[in-house]
C-alpha cells in the first residue's frame, strides 16, 4: 500500500510540474488538462494546488529541502528501523560514525555531498586520536 501511495503522489507531482507554470492562474491551468484524467477530477486537483492550504504546505516543504544540508540515502526507513535491522542480520550493534557512513553513501560507497564525506572524515580521525591518547 505505502508503494501505491508513493506512485500516486509522484504522479501528481509529475503532473504539477508538466502542467502548472510560474504565474499561470487557476483557470489556465484547469483548461489544459492530460488525457487520462476526467476533468472534474483534473479541476478539483488545480483547485487543491491554488489553495491557500497547498500553497502553505508548498512554502513549508520548500523551506525544509533547502535547510537539509546533508541528506540521507536511508528513504522512509527510520534510523531506529534501520538500526534494528542491522542487529537482526548482523547481531550486533552499529557504532554511530559507521550508521552516519551507511545511512550517508550511495550503493556504490561514494558520499551524497562532500559535507557528508567531510563530517565523516573528521568524526573518524577524533576518534582515531582519542583511541591514540588512551593507549599512550
């Protein structure tokens, strides 16, 4: 079901950005409706997107991609889950720099920004002076 729910909201999202231009008012938007839509179902959507409501969860949503400096690659999944997963298949815990390195790299190993490879490499090389303090 959570499948069917991401399909059809990036098939609306699709929608929105094939058929919705800056500055077109609702009325322009509602007359160039795809094929495979009904059109009162296409009216009541353009509606949705010009409401006050939609237009406030847009602002929002914006403003928070762009505060996330360093996304994750871990999807929907909660880091408590994927904790969880990782002690059921591997029956131990992770330690936190290593969680940050696979919840921060693609499938390939590489970092999804430099800032996460920086921040990685920095946590690594603290603990690796710490580790070397204590055993001097």
């Amino acid at each position: 079901m959570k499948s069917l729910n991401r399909k059809w909201k990036e098939y609306r999202a699709q929608l929105k950005r094939d058929y919705m231009r800056q500055g077109m008012t609702e009325e322009e938007v509602a007359r160039n409706y795809p094929p495979d839509i009904p059109p009162h179902q296409w009216m009541e959507l353009v509606h949705y997107w010009f409401s006050e409501r939609a237009q406030t969860y847009s602002t929002i949503g914006r403003a928070a991609r762009a505060a996330q400096s360093v996304p994750h690659t871990s999807g929907s999944k909660s880091y408590a889950r994927l904790r969880q997963e990782f002690v059921d298949e591997h029956g131990r815990k992770l330690g936190k720099v290593k969680f940050y390195r696979m919840t921060h790299t693609h499938q390939d190993g590489t970092f999804v920004r430099d800032e996460s490879r920086d921040l990685y490499e920095r946590a690594t090389s603290l603990i690796a002076e710490r580790d070397d303090e204590s055993a001097a």
